[in-house]
C-alpha cells in the first residue's frame, strides 16, 4: 500500500501595494496609480512578478555598471560625505529611473530585498524628461 505524501508545508504568502508610475512607465504600463498583488513580499518577488505582467524590465534595470551610471556635472571628491550605497550589479536601475518603496529609493533599504507589507507604496520612476 502506499502512503500519501504530506501536504505542502510551503504557503503562498500574497502582498497587495500601491503600484505608482512615472513617465516613461506610465506610457507603457497605461496607469498612473493602481493597486497590485503577487505571490511574495520582496521587491525582488514584486518586480519579478511586474516585469512577468508588464514588458518594462529593460526600460527599469540595468544589465551593466554603465547602463546604471552617467556622466556627472563635476567629479566626485574622494571621499563623498554621509553612507552612499549601490545596488550590486544587475540590480541596479538605468540611468535616470529610481525604484521607491514608501518614498525611500531601494538602495537605502535591503535593495531588492526590501520586504513589502500590504498597502506599501511602490513607485517606478523614470521621467520623460533628463539633461544629458
């Protein structure tokens, strides 16, 4: 006779947010506001989901160091004042866009990590307009 295997221990846990959009994503996602929900609680799980949902992974992150980076006004002092972080590569936004979680760019939280609560604020931000 055989046995049953034993359920499934692993639950799906569902997060709800409040998906914002900006310029360039705005166009192409058709939305300004809206609410969202995936399987997960990380911006990793949420972007993953999003970008599965909306064709706008190309248009946010950025493959390499200088798809992330641009060409500053002035150069840099040697040693740059407060905690700067990065995001490590591959996780990083192009050039001009920002990813936000309750208004705090990713970077200054667990990155990718983030963990998200139902009703968190995220915001993908890429204007139309930028000096170059």
């Amino acid at each position: 006779m055989q046995q049953a295997s034993p359920p499934d221990s692993r639950s799906t846990e569902q997060t709800t947010v409040e998906v914002r959009c900006t310029g360039h994503v705005r166009r192409a996602v058709g939305a300004g506001t809206f609410e969202y929900t995936f399987d997960g609680a990380t911006l990793r799980e949420f972007l993953d989901a999003f970008f599965d949902e909306y064709d706008v992974r190309d248009m946010i992150i950025a493959e390499t160091e200088a798809d992330a980076t641009t060409q500053g006004w002035a150069p840099a002092p040697d040693e740059l004042p407060g905690t700067w972080r990065k995001n490590p590569e591959g996780e990083q936004t192009r050039k001009y866009v920002r990813v936000t979680v309750n208004g705090v760019f990713n970077e200054h939280l667990a990155g990718l990590d983030t963990r998200l609560e139902d009703d968190d604020r995220v915001a993908l931000i890429y204007p139309f307009m930028f000096c170059v």
